[in-house]
C-alpha cells in the first residue's frame, strides 16, 4: 500500500523533457530576465496605502492623535523603499521589451527614475483622501442598506475597487507601466470589479454590489456617477492597421457625464458613445449610441412568454407589463 | 544606480501633511476612537462556526465519534470568548454613532450584552445544522454535474454563501450591529455571490454557479427556490423623504414563493413584486411585476438581426428563432 | 465590565446538543471516515505546477539556464509525491461512496493507482505548455488594452481560469475524481470565471475580462474561440428518470466552433445548440437554437422607453436605435 520507489526514476528524464521547451522562443517562461515587480510586493504595497489613506480601520488599532504621525511615518518610509524598487523594475522590463533586448544592464538610472515616481505618487495621497471621501459620501449616500460611513470604509466591495483604481490611476499619470493593471486586477479578483487604470473618472463615483462591473481602457466618467452589478462600459468592435494588428491607444469606450445612474446589467459600448448629463440607463438595456442629457431609457414592455395557470396545456399569451 | 538619500529628506514633511487630513470632521479616518470589530477575527469566527456545522470536512481530519466532543468544546468555548469580544466593540461603535458622542466610556456594559448574544448565537447552531442540511441536498438534487453530497459541502460557492448568510442571518435577528455585513461581504468576496444579512429565506435554498448573484435586504424567499449565476433580486428606486434624505428600512425588493425556479441573469425588481409558487422566470428576463403561481416566464423569440453567409454583403434578415 | 463565567457554564451542554445532531444519516458530517483530498494541498499543488508552466513569472525570481533543471527537478518530485497522496484519498473516498461502505480499508492499492495516475499527469506538462502558449498568444492578438504577453501571463483572469480548467480537465481524462472540481472552483473563487473540468475546448482559447463566465460541463469547443464577461453556456433544461431523479452525463450544454467570439452577457443554451465556425454572437444576445458558420448574430434595435428633456411630464417616445 505504497507508491514504487523505482516509478519515480522516470522522473529526471520527465524534468529533462519539461526544461527543453523553455527555449529562447517560448512566450511563457520568464528565465535568465531582469525580475519583474512581485506581486507579493505590490499587494503589501497596496495595503500599506489603505492604512494611510483610511488610517484606524484594518490593520492598526488604539491609533490616536499621539501616535499617528509615527505610524504615518514609518509606513510611508517604507512605502518610498518599496514603491522605488517595484517601479524601477517594471521601467527596467519595459525598456527591455520595448528594446527587444535582455540585458538588465542599461545605461539609463532606473532606481533614481523609480524614486522620483515613488515620492510623486505620495505626494498625490492627501488629494486622493480628499476624492476618496467624495466616493464614500455617495456610497452612504447612494444605498438605503448603509447605516454609516464607517461600513462603507470597512466592507463595501465598490470602494475597495475605486480605492485600488484611483492608486493605479496615479501611476498611469507617472507612467509607470504594468504596475497599475496588477492593482486593478487584484482589485478585481477581491471584488469582481474590473476597472482599467488607464480610465478617468470624477467625485462622488459609487458603484453598488458590483461584481461582473467592467469598466475599459479609454472610458471618460463625470462626477457622482452611479453604476450598478454586472454594467458593462466596453468597446464596440477593434481596428486594425493593414498588417492585421490591432490599433491600441484609441478611445474604444464611452463617455459617461455627471450625474448618470446606470442600473444592473446595462451595457454601454463604443468610443463615440456619450450618455448626456443626470440620464438614467434601466437595468439590463443595451446602447451603442448616444443619449441626450436628462433623458431615462428603460427598456420596452419586455416581449415575453407566459405560460400560466396549473395546466401545462393551456394557451401562450402575451404578458402586458408595464415598467 | 541607487535611489537618493536626501530626495528621503521631504518624507516628514509629506508625513505632517498627510496627518494633517486627518481632521474630526475627516469621514474616513477612525482615529481615537473605541476600537471596530476585527475583520480578521470575524473571518476566523466563520471558519470555527463552519467547522462544528461540517465537522470533518476542511480543516481538522481524522476526527470521530472518539474525539469529537473534544474538538467541538474547545471550539465552541473560543468562539464564546472571541463572539462576546467583537459583538460587544460593535455595539459600543454603533452606541456612538448613534448618540454621536466620542467616548469609548458608557453606562452600559457591552461585555455583558455580547456574551448573551454570542451565547445566543451558539445556541441555534443545531437549528442551522438542520437547515443547511436542507441546502446541501437541494443542491444536490439540482444540479446533474454533482456527483456526492459531499462535493457540494466541500466546494460549491453557493452553499458557502448561503452558509454564511444564515450564521449572519441569525446575527440580526439577534440586533447585532455591523458584523453581520462584515460576514457577507466576505462570503461576497470569495464567491460573487451577494446575499444582504436582512433578507429571510426558507429551507432548501439552491443558487448555483452563483456569480454575479445579488439578494437585497428587504427579499423574502419561501422554501425549495432555485437561482442560478447573475440573478438579481432588487430595488426599483428609493424613496426620500422631505429633506431629501433616502428612506431607509422600506421593503423594496421582492417575495420569492415556495418552489420558484430564477434561470441565468434575470432580475427581478420592486417590493411590490411577488412571483407566485412554482413560476420559472426565464434567462435574461427582466419583471417588474408580480407573476401569478405556477407560470412560466421566458423572452419572446428576440429579435435578432443576423448576417449570414460567407459574403459580407448580404442582406439582413430577421431570424424566427424559437425558443 | 466584563463577561459572566457562570453563563459559560452552559456550554458543555451545548456542546453535546451540537455533537448529539452528528447522526450517521446526518449528510453534512464527515467522521469517521476516510480523509478527503487537503483543499490546502490542492491549492499548493496548482501553485506548484503552475510554477512549472510559466517559469520564472511569479513566486522564484532568479531563474535562468543554470539553476532551472534543479529548480523543477526538485519540483516535480515534490509534486509527484502530494498528487499520489492527494489522489489515492479521492480514490478511496469515490470507492466509499460508489459501494456505500465506511471502510478505509480495502482490496485496491489506491497508492499505486494514485502514482500511475500522478505521474500521467505530470508527463502531460510539455503538452499543456504547448497548448497554454497558444492562449497567452490569443489575449495578446485579442485584447487592444494588452502591451506585452509578460502581462497575460502575470495578471490576467483568464489565463488564470483556463491554466487551472486545462490541468484540471487533464485528470478529469484520467478519471480521477473529486479533485478536478476543487480545482476549477477554486479559480472560480480568484477570477468569477467557472469552467466545468469536464468541458473538452480546443487551442487559442481567450476570456476576456471574465468575471461571470459559466462553461458547462459538456461543452464543446473549438479553436480560437474568444469569449467576454457574463457569458453563459448553459443548459436548457435537466431531464429525469422515471423516478424523478436527474439524469447525469448526457449533453446538455453547447458546441461552439472554431473562431466563434461571443459578447458580453450572452447566453447560449442547450445540448443541441451549435454556434457555427467564425460566427459572432453579440453583446446580452440570448440563444438557444443552432447559428450557422459566418453568421452574426446581434439585438435587433431595442424597444427603448426614452423619457427626454428636463420636464418629466413629457410624451414617451420610442427611440430608434440603430445598432
């Protein structure tokens, strides 16, 4: 009632075998490379902002006007050593992919570029809490389930991802590269809500719920926009230049002014799509062209199929709801 | 190549200016005041909780008949002494928000009241038992790709969901504060399943797949109803009253009868909207309005615009699909 | 201030209510058994072969030429020995409930079956790797937003979901139970993406986004199929014997062709439903009949209500959508 020793001799032969797909072609294997940002890193790196930008809620307890600035201090002190390491490694990968080189060697002082980039994005925090208090108003405000702002701040999934999103937004303004899609995708993983970083978007954002919300690349949202679970702002269809690669960098997204509310589900696409200012998009609509300020679109008295009464026998009719 | 000292030299002054945000009327910082319950110790109290409802699944193997009642006691006396801690730091929160007074001081005496509701608690861990009993075997006869009873207990998320609901459930019914929300945003997180604490839900509940799934406070759902992935159960609009605040408390989302089947991506909104005993609302359909019992609900044939063929340049046409 | 000792002398009482409920019949209780497979050791183990898969990318920096055979040689034999353990206990547990017995003892060498089936597995790595660089190549060529393949590897969700629903469906080929399902649901758990271990799907497989995708467990799919967030493919319905149990196994979820992309929040149902080769089936579309090849499949112009203008007293006009 035990493995055999002597099937487990095959198995050096089996590492030979795996080892010699790790080619120099091979797309998926990352040897012999200057390293790239830990994810680890980052994740501790996010969290350590989180505590300064929402200082007594998680992690620390007994914090007070005594000893704050000590707590501040020696967060951000490490949050700079941090920061200046992870960012100059993704410069360094950048410039090797953008070079096709695979040399970690360079002439250009990557540390001193990541510092710089480090001490800017905290230099944004006090103007980030300063948004991120407009979020958690209209989060209290927005949801009649919400007793206090306290419980926004500790357990709602949609400041948490805007949280994350307007941290990576920054480095997307430093030009930091691949840092900020690692924040929102682990934002995403902890709340099924998918912001790109490369989006802008104004105070007072509350997204509700929440999982399944998709938010693209090139999207533009005003102030004290509300959305809902499951609302797709996404592309229509992708361009390609005439060797068949995609054209990237285009607006693909919608424009969404102030003052919107989109309900559960709704899906609104493409990159010349404006929904105008205090519209209202009904929960599970679908629009790929623009919609006047001021204006609600529900969808129609749904066509549906009822098939009533005890009987599986008796005749379809045709529901009349009225929305 | 390394990152420069004095540039480290403008971190204090950056540190007082970020501190200096923190001011009384700042809503996001939690400074000086009595401390919040601990997310960490809540999430291991609903690991302890669910390895007395399922014993012998997850963490502690090798348990039997002969050790058993020495594995539930010491569990059982923890949980006592962690429940009474956090259930008593969240109602000495929720006593100063709601006398808006800043004193971790006060006449009553929490440590009291938290034991009697953690005892409470405790207490109808036989009565969950029994009904969780009744989810797992819904989800069993529900779902043809599951093979054991115990397949559903180890990994499906619905049933982690649900599981956490009821513990959380029984927590308001018992007037805890701020714990119960903590306790389904977790299970949120780990499952995209969205079930809010105040929502009364009977016995042999099933939600399968389950992501994207949002239950609302004020839903009440009879025995023996099924839901699948992206299912919402919500608000049509809020109520407010004259100062323009959001009304808070109302029913307004909608009764579920006995036996009622909710098919992929539905929603179904208002508090006014019942759906009769044994109905099946269809996928992707969208109600406003109460369905008699015993109706089947489904889109009418969409209207699809398809462009068929090889050429490009074909002609729409309406496709007559049925379905 | 403080808890009362005396009311903690109820709980020795309570405890043997609770323990009293772990009744043989009782399903939700798993003593005395046999030890199921280690969740925690399912997971190590994904980690440890995803290691493998994309060397270098994510937990051991450093990697090059020179150290890499020792790295994976020594992971592999680590490997070998946790999914011999880790299979021979699901093996025993499906022999358990296959012949209703309670008996960890039995005739078959679950070790020895354990390890062949161990091994099998491990000696598929190349070939996985093969297959896993085609979707990485997929999400580069599909996603505008993407600027190097590194990124797809590192933090998208749906390399996540496809690297664990591609070892998992292995095992599944190798008719080892209980653990596939662990495994995918556990990536269910990190990307809301739920891909049944069961389903067959061919190469050049991408998900965008992701979060909400259910994949049944008698999927057929083809190559370079691109699916968005929210889609289903999912069954219509489930038949039933003559006693009124399910029906397990038959097709009941559909076939979808080569170079077939579905839009967000599409639904396609049913186990004689096929998506014909390089068709597109739009953005909340809902099916649940054949499409031919070549064919797009979109909403015809919603039935839109728009309420315009500042004044809400206007007219209800009918908006004309053009999609």
């Amino acid at each position: 009632m035990a493995s055999d020793v002597r099937l487990k001799e095959q198995l050096p032969r089996l590492t030979e075998r795996i080892v010699a797909t790790y080619t120099p072609d091979d797309a998926i294997n990352h040897l012999g490379h200057c390293a790239l940002p830990s994810y680890e890193a980052i994740i501790a790196i996010l969290l350590d902002i989180k505590d300064i930008l929402y200082p007594g809620y998680r992690r620390k307890v007994g914090l007070h006007a005594g000893n704050i600035a000590y707590h501040v201090g020696s967060t951000i002190d490490s949050l700079h050593d941090q920061l200046t390491t992870q960012i100059a490694r993704a410069l360094r990968h950048e410039d090797r992919v953008r070079n096709k080189h695979n040399d970690c060697e360079s002439e250009t002082d990557y540390e001193a570029k990541g510092q710089t980039m480090a001490i800017e994005l905290l230099e944004r925090i006090p103007a980030l809490r300063k948004t991120l208090a407009t979020d958690v108003q209209a989060a209290y405000e927005g949801d009649p389930a919400c007793q206090t702002t306290d419980e926004v701040v500790f357990c709602y999934p949609g400041i948490e991802a805007i949280t994350v999103y307007r941290i990576a937004h920054e480095l997307v303004r430093l030009d930091v590269p691949f840092i900020p899609r690692m924040m929102t995708e682990w934002a995403h993983k902890q709340t099924g809500i998918d912001i790109h970083p490369g989006a802008t978007i104004g105070e007072y954002f509350f997204i509700d719920h929440g999982t399944g919300v998709v938010v693209g690349e090139t999207c533009e949202i005003g102030d004290h926009v509300k959305l809902y679970q499951g609302v797709t702002l996404g592309a229509l269809s992708f361009k390609t230049d005439d060797s068949g690669e995609l054209i990237r960098g285009q607006k693909r997204h919608p424009t969404i002014e102030d003052g919107v509310v989109v309900y559960a589900n709704a899906t609104i696409l493409g990159g010349r799509t404006v929904v105008g200012h205090d519209s209202v998009i009904g929960s599970s609509v679908w629009i790929t062209r623009s919609v006047s300020p001021n204006t609600t679109v529900v969808l129609e008295q749904p066509s549906l199929r009822v098939r009533g009464g005890a009987s599986v026998n008796s005749v379809d009719e045709h529901a009349n709801y009225q929305i």
